[in-house]
C-alpha cells in the first residue's frame, strides 16, 4: 500500500487495525488524528448538554460515542504493538509509541467511568 495516498476505506482501516500499515501511520493515522477527532467531537457534545441538560438524547449519544472511541483505542493498542515490533528501525521510538497507546486506553477508560458515574 501506497501510504502518502492514505485513504479511510474498508482496507485501509482493516489493515490500520491489523498492524500492518507502518509504525507512522499507526500512530499518527490510527491514534493521533483519531484522538484529535474525538477530543473534538467530545467537545462539542459535552457543548451540547451543557445547553439541552444532562439525560437527553445527546447525553446518550455522546456517552455511545465515548464508548466507541474507547473501543476504537483499546483495539489500536494491540495494532500498535504489532507495528512497533515490525518496525526495528524505529529504535526506541517505537516503545514510546507504544506507551501512547496504552495511556490512550488508560484516558478513554477514565472518561467512559466518569461520564458513566454522572
């Protein structure tokens, strides 16, 4: 696969959840811009309660979408590491990256509790 024409279609995404894409576009693709995305969204539905009030139906879809990008990170971590130890190259960058994806799972999981417990 051609990674500098990187496009989100059925392979690509199976491939990304695989490992089997590169070290970079694992982390970057897979965990960094997807984090940005749900942070916004996060964002914006924490926006939307705060002005329909807590129980309505964005509450409940903002708490489904919480859980999805939780296990959207939980199912990267194993990817990550499948791409780390692919990568030799990488040296001990490939471990930090790592490290990323297992603080994104810990985060995630955090958020889901908290917005389960309100």
């Amino acid at each position: 696969m051609d990674e500098k024409r990187f496009k989100f279609d059925r392979a690509t995404v199976g491939a990304l959840l695989a490992g089997r894409l590169s070290l970079g576009a694992t982390f970057w693709v897979g965990l960094i811009v997807a984090d940005l995305t749900v942070a916004m969204l996060y964002v914006w539905f924490s926006a939307a309660v705060a002005v329909a009030g807590p129980g309505g139906m964005v509450s409940v879809l903002g708490k489904a979408g919480l859980v999805l990008a939780a296990f959207y990170m939980a199912a990267m971590l194993p990817a990550t590491l499948r791409a780390a130890r692919a990568n030799p190259a990488a040296g001990g960058y490939r471990w930090v990256a790592v490290g990323f994806a297992l603080a994104h799972v810990a985060a995630y999981l955090v958020l889901v509790a908290y917005a389960f417990s309100a």
